[in-house]
C-alpha cells in the first residue's frame, strides 16, 4: 500500500514537471473547439501552493462557452481536453469570467 502511494507521488510530480507542456497541449485541443479561447493554469499551481496529491486546474475562457451547460457537455468537453483526471477543466464564458476574474487568481496565461 505504501509503495503504491508513493508511486501515484512521482506520477504526480512528473503532473507538476510537465505542467506547461500539459496546459499547451490542451490548449491546442481547446483552440479547435473554442477558437477565441483563451487558456490559463489556475489554482494550487499559479499560487505556488500545490503538493504532490493537487490537481492541475486549467481555466479555458471563450464566448463560444455558454453561460449554463449541462454535466454531459462539461464531460464531452473535457474527455475531448484530456484523458487525465488529475487535469481539472474550467469552462468558463467570456462574459461569466468578467464577473468572476477574482476567483482566477493567479493566472499563468499559456501560450
């Protein structure tokens, strides 16, 4: 049990490694679907706080993301992002993030 725990922590570390890789690659899957997207890195990692058990949050404004979805559109969405369920997606319009820009900080804009 021990082993396995640790094993998931270097998992996780190499998550942490490649962080930036991992955001350019989702956002060139996002730009396909929301192409006047914009994709940051959010939460525990843009404040410098994460640990080896954190998600990596990714926030992808766009006005091509309606201001209320249902659960099955936010699962398509992100099962077309990422197949990594240690990758938390944030869809959010770009009128919805105007109102909610607070909650998002830090951002690291990815390129």
């Amino acid at each position: 049990m021990i082993k396995k725990y640790f094993e998931v922590l270097k998992k996780n570390r190499e998550l942490f490694e490649k962080a930036d890789e991992i955001a350019r690659e989702v956002k060139e899957r996002a730009k396909k679907l929301f192409d006047d997207c914009e994709v940051y890195i959010v939460g525990s990692y843009a404040k410098k706080e994460f640990t080896l058990s954190s998600d990596l949050d990714i926030l992808i404004v766009s006005s091509k993301i309606p201001e209320k979805f249902s659960f099955e559109w936010y699962s398509e969405i992100v099962k077309s992002l990422t197949d990594d369920n240690r990758i938390n997606i944030h869809l959010v319009s770009r009128k919805k993030f105007d109102n909610l820009k607070s909650l998002y900080r830090p951002r690291i804009p990815v390129d």
